[in-house]
C-alpha cells in the first residue's frame, strides 16, 4: 500500500516543464499506487499545478473550485513523499479555499443546494 492509495490526482503542469519533469512527476504519483487523473471530477483527491498564473484560466482549476478539490503546488507530492504518508492537503493550498476555512466562515454546501 502506497502513500497515495486511493489517491485520484489531477495534475496541471506548465506546458515549459520538460518532458522528462512530468514523467518523473507522473511516475512519482504512480509509483506509491495513486492514479493520475487527466479530467477534475467530484473524486478527484487534489489538483496538483506548476504555475499559478496559467492556473487561474485553466479548465482544470475551474472545476476543482467548482467541486470543492483542493488545489495545491508541487510541493504537496514532495512534503508527502519526504514524509512518507499522505498530508493534509490544507497547508498546501495556493488556489481557492479549503473546506475547513469555508466551514469556519459559515458556508454549507451540498450537491444540491448553497447555505449560507
């Protein structure tokens, strides 16, 4: 059992990132039985990005704000594989909000409907 088991991680890498890099990120995630995820869905654990800027129009981070899915840097897959176990994906979040910080501000959410 890897650190990213059960672990559906979407990744969206800057188109200048050699090729090489994304492998090794990609075989990273692979490697410790994570799944990389080429579209955001609902089960989609974290979205993983390179580049904050080309993040802010992309479709991916649209809809990882969209379902909720927390959007964190590169950093996230080192600390866990420096760590060895899967971290909370809160201290790495560098787009949107999680849903501790929306459930400390009062905000409910469900598939159907929006309380606040």
């Amino acid at each position: 059992m890897g650190i990213f088991d059960d672990c559906r991680i979407a990744l969206e890498l800057n188109t200048s990132m050699p090729w090489r890099q994304k492998q090794a990120i990609k075989q990273t995630v692979t490697s410790r039985d994570g799944v990389i995820s080429y579209l955001v869905t609902r089960q989609t654990t974290v979205l993983v990005i390179s580049d904050i800027e080309r993040s802010k129009s992309s479709y991916k981070t649209r809809m990882a704000v969209k379902y909720g899915v927390p959007i964190v840097s590169l950093q996230y897959l080192n600390a866990c594989c420096q760590e060895d176990k899967l971290l909370d994906p809160e201290g790495f979040v560098i787009v949107g909000t999680t849903a501790t910080q929306e459930f400390a501000s009062g905000k409910i959410t469900s598939q159907l409907y929006a309380f606040s």
